[in-house]
C-alpha cells in the first residue's frame, strides 16, 4: 500500500539515504551494537515502534496495517538496537530487513488469519519488503529516485525548535523567501502584492512561489492570494504532520502544472495509537511578538483500520516596527541610509511646481495650532514637513489559527483498503501599514481655507496617521480539503490507487482606516455636496486641513473614512487512478511500470468593493473562472544492474522515464517527459542524473480577467504627448510557461566510515515564457525603451483602414468612450499578461551528515548549503539578461546551515549556524552577512508508568544571540531586506508534551 511510517530517527542522516529502501547493506555498513537503555512499556505495538525508534534512534519504515491491532510486551533494560527489535517484535511473526545504516524496513506475509482473530493477516518468515511510495515516483518499491530529494520529519523540526511547516521550509537553504511570506509583504520585498492574506507559500530557487508544487499527502490543495495561484501551507497542523518530502528539480512529467523548481509533498499521519498533548509558548525578548500552541491529537487502531482525529490551535502577537530601531523610522541616516520621510505629512505642505515641474513643498504648515487661527504669515517658507510613515506599522501581523485534522481507514479483504480523510484550517490576521496619504485640493469654499501667498486654492501633502490611525488590513483564510479513496492488490504484484479529492480556499480582506477620496472632497467644499452619499458638509461640519492631527472631530473623521473590500474562493476537484506492477525480468531486476490518468476542475471566484472614489460603496464586477483538465501518464523502472548480476563498475544501475500528456479546455495540450539514471559504481557511491521539462498553466485570472481598453497620454520618443490605447487584464493567448530542468548528483555513504552520507547536487532550469503584465508595471516607459517594442503596436487609423478597424474593435468590444479624434491615437499598447520573461538558474546543493556513537553518547554533525552559479532574467524578449543574484530582494547566492547534535539518555540537544552570504542593494551598497545560531534542549522521560511516562520538556531559541538583519536603505524605510533576512530577533520557546 501507498502508507509508510518512517519513526524517529538519525536526525541527521541524508534525506536521500532515509528513502533508499531497495536494497540491504552488506554487514560493515551495519550499525555499531552499543547498548543502549530502553524502557518501553507494553501496549499497542505501533505505539511501542514509535518508543523505539526514539530511544534507539534509528528508522523504520512499515505499512500502518503491519502494526494495527498488535500488541507489544514492552521491553526494559540494556539491549543493542537490533536485539531490543527483536524482543519487541517476538512472537508476532513480523520479519526485519536492515536496508541502510540506521534504517530498518518491516514486512510481513498477507493470507493468515490473525491470532487475536480480527481478521487481519499473520506474518511470516517471508522477508521481501512491503513496497512503498515515495514522492517523484508512482512505483511502489522502485529503487531510489535519481532526483535530488530531501525528507524533512517532524522530529528534524523540532529539533530545530521550529512551531510550524511553514517555519522549517522557509528557512532551508534553497528556498527564497522573497514572495509568499509575511515579513516580505510587509515590507513590500514581495513585488507581486498578491500576498494579501499574509499566507505563508514555498518558494524554491527563486521562481515563485506558483513554480512549486505543493501536495498534501500527495495531493493537490487550492490556491492562495489575489492570484489564487499558490499554496499556503500555514495551515497544516504541526501536530498531524508525519514528514515533508521534497525534490528540487522538475517533476510535471509525474504530477504535472507548477512542478518547476520541485515538489514539496507534506505527508500527515495515517495512524495513532494513544493520546498526545503538546503546549507551547514563546515570547521575543525585545518587543511584543509572542506566541502559544496547543494541540491534541487521539487515535486508535483495530485488526482492519485505524482513526485518527488532531486538533491545534495558534495564536501570534505581531512584531511592532516600533520594536526594531533600524524599523521604526522611515528616516534611516543614522544607520547610514537615507532620509524617506515624505512630504504628505500632519501638519501638512502647501505644494508648488519647481522650475523642472515636479510638485514640491513650499510651505510648512506650522505645528501646534489647530488651523483655526492660521494666517498666511503664519506658513513657514522654503520649509518642509515630513512624515515618518514607519509610525504605528507591522513587521509581522497578529494571527489566530484554528487547524483540524481526521483520518480513518478500513480494510475491506486483505487485498481492498478504503480511506477517507480531512482538513480543515480557519485563520484569522491582522497587520497596521504606513497611514493613508494624499494630496488636498482646497479652496476658498472651505471656511478654514487660507493661501500664503493670496491664491484661491492651494495644492496640500497631507497623511492621516494621527487621525485615522495606521492602515489596517485585517481578514479570514479558510481551507478545506475532503479525500476518498481506495488501495487494492489486483495480484502478480499489481497494485491499484484511486481517489476522489475536492479542495477550496476562501480568503477574505478588508483594508481600512483610509479616507474616502469623494466624501472628503465633499468635506473640504472642493464639490458640492451631493445628495446620493451619507456625508453632507453643510450638515457634519467641513475638513480642516491646516492643524496638527488634533482639527477635526471623530464624528467627522468617521463620516469621510473608506475601506477596501476582497474576496477570493478557489476550488478544486479532483479525480485519479493509477495502477503499478512488474512487467517482466531483467537479469538486474523486475522491470515496473505505472500507468495512470487525472481529471482536475478547478475554479476561481473574486469580488471586490470599493468605498474610497465614490460617494456609495462601489462593487466590482464579480470574476469567475473556471476549467478542466484531463490528464494521462505512465512511469517506467528498468533496472539494469542489481545485486543477481552486479559486476565490477556496476553494482546497480537502474533506469527510469515518465511522460505525462495534459489537456486544458481553455488553452490547450501540453506533454512533458523526464528521463533519470542511477548508477553505483561501487557500494556506498551513487551517481545520478536528470533531464526534463515542466510547466506551469496560466492560472485562471491571468486568462480571464476582463480586458479592457483605456485612452492614456504617453510620451514617445520624441518627447511629443500622444493618444494611445492601452490594452490591460487577461489574455485568453497565453501559452504556458515552460522549462528544462538538469540535475548531475553524487551520493556517498562510504562503509570505512560508518555514519558519514554526503550529497552533492549541481542543477540548472532554463524557465521562458514566463507570464507577467511587465508593460502595465512600466507604463511610462513602453513607447521609448526598445525593450517593451514587441508590446507597442504603432497604428494610423486616418490613412489605414486595417488600423482603423482594429481600433474601433477594441474601443467597442470595451465599451470606450472616446473623446478624441479617433485619428489621433498614435498606438495600442499591450499591457495585458503576456508570455515574455525567461529566467536561468544554475547552481549546486550540498549536505553531508555524520553520526557517531561515544559509549552512550550520540552525536549528529550536519551541513546543508546552496550555491547559485547564475540567476539571470530577460524582462522582455528584447532585453539584455541581467543576473539578479545577490541583490536586495533577490536570491542570495550562498546560503547554509549547520547543526550539531548530542543525545544522551533522556537528554537530545542541537544547536544550529545559519549563514546568509554578503550581498548588495540596487545602487551597489553591501549589505553585510548575516549569521544567526539557534539552539533547543529537550528532555524526554524514560519512565514507563506513572505521571511522568511519555513527558517531554522542551526550551528552544531561535536567533540566540539576537543579531539583527544587516541593515539595507529600503525605499521602503524598514531598514532591513524582507526578502533574504528576518526581523524577529531572539525568540525563546517553551514546550512541553505528554503521551499516552
């Protein structure tokens, strides 16, 4: 069956090597035989495995069916591993197979009825392997994938004294934190502002968050942001996770759209037996972040299944700017940057037009007074006020998360199991931005109007922090997921898998304490009151625009205040069948193939309100999108060198290729194949390779949002003003984006040194057609850079009938009015999404891990790095292109970790070194390296029985040493870069669990 338990563990030990379970190890590669003390208490046996597995810190790796329903005797004293196995797993008939160092698999025959006669099957002598699955291919029992993987469990991450899956996998070397986080919307790092719901997404090697494919034990889950195209795995409960399986390299030829960087598969307990409750609590110890964790999780298992049911909730205060001092001012000078600070302000400036006809202050409104009493002498000349908009602003929003997890399963015979199973995830946030601020038009017709130079109206840069407080963003995320399906044996080792899975995600947002640009018009008497808004200035008093934030009254602060309303619901359905079996042999093995086929539908629903232009709340045209997708593919193992004829040069080879051919009804057909080899040359070396190609489909808003077409000044290259249209929303022609993926690997587990894996990955992906409005982001620019020529078609509509035809096309099919002459329009500029960027990434990962024994002291040294050789981007077709590495809000080009562990008895501790290589800002300013350490010390009780059997106590520290981010002089005043470093400083948590 598809279901693996992999049990705590070499907290150190390579990911690649964890998964490795095709072939055993000759007898040198075995663990050492140091005793160690176990007490493990008799009761379920899945529950004394898991004991296990923890004290004697090694793996096992078994279908949840082997264990359901068995009984332990419990085992207590000094054993080696193997004999202490061997004990726990007497007189049940289950067989063990030591398949790498550490790691032990556990199977057991199907056809006898079982002694406690429950209907489940006996094992026996026969000791082949229950086959199993992991994450880059279908087969079960196929030999270790030739794609670079990594498997993080949940032990790894809390050791890492991370609270969260979103935690652990933002801060791996090769994932770039530039989009999709909270601290990169805040701090506007993240270019795209999509990220509304400060959702937390996967971002591997840099392309965006949409080029990972998240699954949730294997499968997909519906999209977050304004986009709806990512997957915000802040919602899966720390306390149902089983493990996270992850391959960096293309994988659309087995799962199809978004797998381009990799796939991230997070793998959720499929059974449990007992009760477990875990506390945790966690405070920064400069500022006001804090944070609390509680989760319960029960389960029970019988004969023939297994439910399971897992609970937690969270709760985050948000880090203040206030709480950072490079943060709490856009005025950045004496950290060496620049001064930000703006002159929209409170008091406010009269503007003017310098000689160059920018809109500058003239005059300072002078503090302390309430604008009642204002002269024109009063106006301070040549003087500005500025605006400290960091004022009242968030790092990170306060949130409040409620996470449900439920399983069950039930074997129908020995060869049919059913399954069914759900999550369900409510988020709640909040975060405070800069304060709104705009530019005032007030005249004579307002009472407390006064010009310092005599004029009838005046031009003012005003901000309504002190009135209206910070803008606040503030809203819901739900999602919901609901799996059936079913595993059966179809005999001669075939095995088939189907499930029928629907998925959707419902984000809501609203954005207020901003003022209402028509209402406030009103106020000021800029217009006449009009009779179809709530507001009238005759009535609730006029806007005084000329004192200190202390001139108007709340009532009337209250009566001009907008707001911005968004909703998003995004679903998915999903249909899937595979089946997998040997086909023939080979002298080096059962040649295996899987075959499957996939139906998607998805859908994606928005609708927005807006109350800041118009005298009513406005309603936006509701958008709903919706496609399907069908889907056919088929994998192929072919091992040609194993252990029944394994020769010098070659004791395994194995081949695998996989296709997978995809229709969408909105835009097509897409195929992608992928092709990997795994040789061993010698045991204890590996050799890998990769080719591919994946893709990534337009997601449904990029294709259908509305087009319209808009009359705009634009400057061409002559300098001259001229008429055109511009071209904006979505394009029905987009093609997906497409790529080539490369990977070249070495794995060593060398027997003279038992303990040491080494892994090393060089990779490249060449990514084009990469979706993008780039012309509506540089409108300005699109009649003058060459650059943007492939999106500017030139027309004369008085002399060419062909131009006049296409123009008038595209003003009526919008619905334009036009009041120009229509033979004044100069060109159509397309600033839809367009098919136009291409990005090449080359680079290596490495990771080695030792783990070494000292009488009965256990010790784990761990480095994990990623180097990026090139980053380079082609805007357009027609630019140059340019790499991007290490440039603020970019991917760095090193980046590491290492760990170092001990364990000892009841005792585990592991302290950790992150490194963030130097790197520099967009003027060429360094930005300095940034080294954090992160420690956690953990007890864990031995005892057996009593109050204290099962309890573990935790502290942790992350950033231990409280080292600030280097500083970098964002234009956006935080001080910090968003994108590559994290403001939280030294966070301590405390933990404590209890199991029964």
């Amino acid at each position: 069956m598809r279901t693996q338990i992999i049990a705590a563990l070499f907290r150190g030990t390579s990911p690649l090597i964890v998964m490795a379970a095709a072939s055993a190890q000759p007898a040198s590669a075995q663990v050492a035989e140091t005793r160690i003390a176990f007490a493990i208490a008799p009761g379920a046996l899945s529950t004394a495995l898991a004991q296990y597995a923890e004290q004697a810190k090694v793996q096992l790796i078994y279908t949840p069916a082997l264990a359901a329903g068995r009984k332990s005797t419990g085992i207590k004293g000094q054993f080696s591993p193997r004999e202490a196995l061997a004990r726990l797993l007497a007189g049940t008939g289950i067989a063990v197979q030591q398949v790498d160092r550490g790691v032990f698999m556990l199977s057991g025959a199907q056809g006898e009825a079982d002694e406690a006669g429950e209907g489940r099957s006996s094992a026996s002598t026969d000791e082949r392997p229950q086959d199993i699955i992991v994450t880059g291919s279908y087969i079960h029992g196929a030999p270790p994938t030739a794609s670079p993987t990594k498997v993080v469990t949940r032990s790894d991450i809390e050791r890492g004294g991370y609270s969260s899956v979103a935690q652990a996998l933002q801060a791996m070397p090769g994932n770039f934190g530039g989009m999709a986080t909270e601290q990169s919307a805040l701090t506007y790092a993240d270019r795209s502002g999509s990220n509304t719901t400060l959702a937390s997404g996967v971002n591997l090697r840099g392309l965006g968050p949409q080029a990972t494919l998240v699954l949730v034990n294997g499968r997909r889950v519906a999209g977050s942001g304004m986009m709806g195209d990512f997957a915000d795995i802040s919602s899966i409960p720390m306390s149902a996770l089983d493990r996270v399986e992850i391959i960096t390299d293309g994988a659309s030829a087995l799962y199809g759209s978004d797998a381009v960087a990799g796939v991230v598969n997070i793998i959720l307990k499929e059974d449990f037996d007992g009760l477990e409750m875990r506390l945790r609590g966690g405070t920064v110890t400069q500022g006001h972040a804090r944070e609390l964790q509680f989760s319960q999780t029960a389960g029970k298992s019988w004969g023939s299944g297994s439910l399971l049911l897992s609970y937690e909730y969270q709760r985050r205060v948000a880090l203040r700017s206030a709480d950072r001092a490079y943060a709490r001012s856009a005025d950045s000078r004496p950290f060496g940057g620049t001064d930000r600070r703006y002159p929209y302000s409170s008091p406010g400036n009269v503007l003017g037009f310098d000689e160059s006809g920018a809109l500058v202050p003239t005059y300072a409104i002078p503090a302390g007074q309430d604008g009642t009493g204002l002269t024109a002498d009063d106006f301070l000349a040549g003087e500005a006020n500025l605006e400290n908009f960091r004022e009242g602003t968030d790092l990170s929003p306060d949130q409040k998360r409620h996470s449900l997890y439920a399983r069950v399963s039930q074997s129908l015979t020995d060869a049919i199991q059913l399954f069914a199973e759900g999550r369900f995830s409510h988020r709640k946030f909040s975060s405070l931005t800069s304060g709104y601020a705009t530019i005032l038009s007030v005249t004579d017709a307002n009472p407390w109007f006064v010009s310092p130079t005599g004029a009838s109206s005046d031009l003012i840069g005003y901000a309504f922090t002190q009135e209206l407080g910070p803008v606040r963003s503030a809203g819901t995320a739900r999602s919901y997921a609901l799996t059936g399906g079913l595993e059966a044996e179809l005999g001669a080792d075939w095995k088939l898998s189907s499930y029928l899975a629907y998925a959707a995600q419902r984000d809501r947002n609203r954005t207020d304490q901003l003022a209402n640009e028509y209402l406030l018009a009103e106020a000021l008497g800029s217009i006449a009151d009009d009779p179809a808004s709530a507001f009238s200035a005759q009535r609730d008093g006029y806007f005084n625009p000329y004192g200190d934030g202390n001139a108007n009254s709340r009532a009337l602060l209250q009566a001009i205040s907008g707001y911005s309303d968004y909703e998003s619901r995004s679903n998915i359905l999903t249909a899937d069948m595979v089946a997998d079996g040997s086909l023939f042999s080979l002298p080096g093995g059962s040649v295996k193939l899987a075959v499957g086929a996939n139906y998607r539908r998805e859908r994606f629903h928005s609708q927005a309100v807006d109350f800041i232009f118009s005298p009513t709340p406005a309603a936006g045209k509701p958008a709903d999108y919706s496609r399907s997708i069908w889907a056919g593919f088929a994998e192929l193992a072919v091992p040609l060198f194993g252990p029944d004829n394994a020769r010098a040069g070659f004791q395994q080879l194995d081949f695998s290729a996989a296709v997978r051919a995809e229709r969408y009804d909105d835009f097509g057909s897409t195929a992608n194949p992928k092709f990997s080899l795994r040789w061993a040359p010698v045991n204890g070396m590996a050799i890998r390779a990769t080719w591919g190609t994946s893709f990534r489909a337009p997601n449904l808003r990029e294709l259908g949002a509305p087009e319209t077409a808009n009359l705009r000044i634009a400057t061409n290259e002559a300098g001259n003003s001229v008429v055109v249209i511009q071209r904006s929303g979505g394009n029905t022609g987009l093609s997906p984006e497409k790529a080539k993926s490369w990977t070249v690997g070495l794995d060593l587990t060398p027997s003279s040194l038992a303990g040491l894996t080494a892994s090393l990955t060089a990779f490249r992906t060449i990514f084009s057609g990469r979706i993008s409005n780039v012309v509506q982001q540089n409108f300005s620019s699109a009649l003058t850079d060459p650059i943007y020529a492939p999106f500017v078609r030139w027309v004369s509509p008085g002399t060419s009938a062909d131009d006049l035809a296409f123009v008038e096309e595209l003003l009526s099919r919008s619905g334009t009015s036009n009041p120009y002459p229509v033979e004044s329009i100069a060109a159509v500029v397309d600033a839809r999404y367009v098919n136009t960027g291409r990005v090449d990434v080359a680079g290596g990962d490495f990771d080695i891990n030792y783990v070494f024994e000292r009488g009965s002291n256990r010790f784990n040294i761990g480095v994990g790095a990623t180097y990026l050789e090139r980053w380079r981007e082609q805007v357009t077709p027609d630019s140059p292109a340019v790499d991007r590495r290490n440039v603020a809000g970019r991917p760095v080009a090193f980046k590491g970790r290492m760990t170092m562990g001990w364990a000892r008895g009841p005792f585990d501790t592991q302290i950790a070194l992150n490194h963030v290589d130097a790197y520099h800002d967009e003027a060429g300013k360094r930005i300095k390296a940034w080294n954090t350490v992160d420690m956690r010390i953990a007890y864990k009780s031995k005892a057996s029985t009593g109050i204290a059997s099962g309890f573990t106590i935790s502290l942790a520290a992350q950033n231990l040493f409280d080292k600030a981010p280097p500083f970098y002089d964002s234009t956006a005043g935080a001080g910090y870069d968003g994108a590559n470093a994290d403001a939280t400083g030294r966070f301590i948590a405390l933990e404590i669990a209890r199991r029964w």
